[in-house]
C-alpha cells in the first residue's frame, strides 16, 4: 500500500490486515526501492497524490521494472477525467474513489488476485 496519509495507511490497514500481509509505505520511492530489493508482491494499492513522484510516474516505473505483471489497484479523491483516463492508459487493475466502503475495496481486491474480470 502507498499512501502518504497516515490515516488512509491506517484504515487500509484495519480493513485488510487480517486477510493480506501488508506492507505500508509512503512515497513512490520507498515503493521502487521496497520492489527492488524484495520479493514482488501480489497487488500494489497506490495513491496518486504522492510527495516527490506521484502514483502515475510510479505505476510507469512499476510497470517497467516488472513488464506490466505487478497488478496496481489506485485508492486516490482524485477522480477527474485525465487522472482516470491516465489510469486506463496505464492498464491499471483498477480504479477506487475515496470515500469507499470496505466491502468493496475487499471485493476489488478479490478480482484482481483471482482474475475476475469487471462486470
């Protein structure tokens, strides 16, 4: 998860911890440098409004490191046309508008992992 709200960090958490193994992280950095030097995980929840490198850039260097197999799930208030259509450009494995009910992140979450496709 990147996020750099503490309290997005935090609800992420308390709705997912008890399901995933969770690392939390706060910059798109610290994801390219946690990517480099550990095993990839499943799926990346990724904010767009970052400090330093937004969660665009970082979904393109992602998706470079790991030839577009990293699924990346954006959890961001931002939800104007050209961020979404930037997403879509990205091939992003979804797209989740804050405020969302925890359901749904969890039922998004269960798609990605096993390849459901959208309805």
């Amino acid at each position: 998860v990147v996020d750099d709200m503490a309290t997005n960090l935090q609800s992420i958490r308390a709705i997912l911890e008890k399901r995933y193994d969770l690392v939390l992280l706060k910059t798109g950095e610290q994801a390219l440098k946690y990517l480099e030097n550990n095993e990839c995980p499943d799926l990346v929840l990724m904010d767009i409004d970052l400090p330093g490198m937004d969660g665009i850039e970082t979904a393109r260097r992602i998706n470079d490191m790991t030839g577009c197999t990293l699924p990346i799930l954006f959890v961001t208030a931002l939800c104007d046309v050209n961020t979404v259509w930037m997403c879509k450009e990205l091939k992003a494995a979804g797209y989740i508008v804050r405020p969302y009910k925890p359901v749904f992140i969890k039922t998004e979450i269960e798609r990605i992992i096993h390849g459901w496709k959208e309805v």
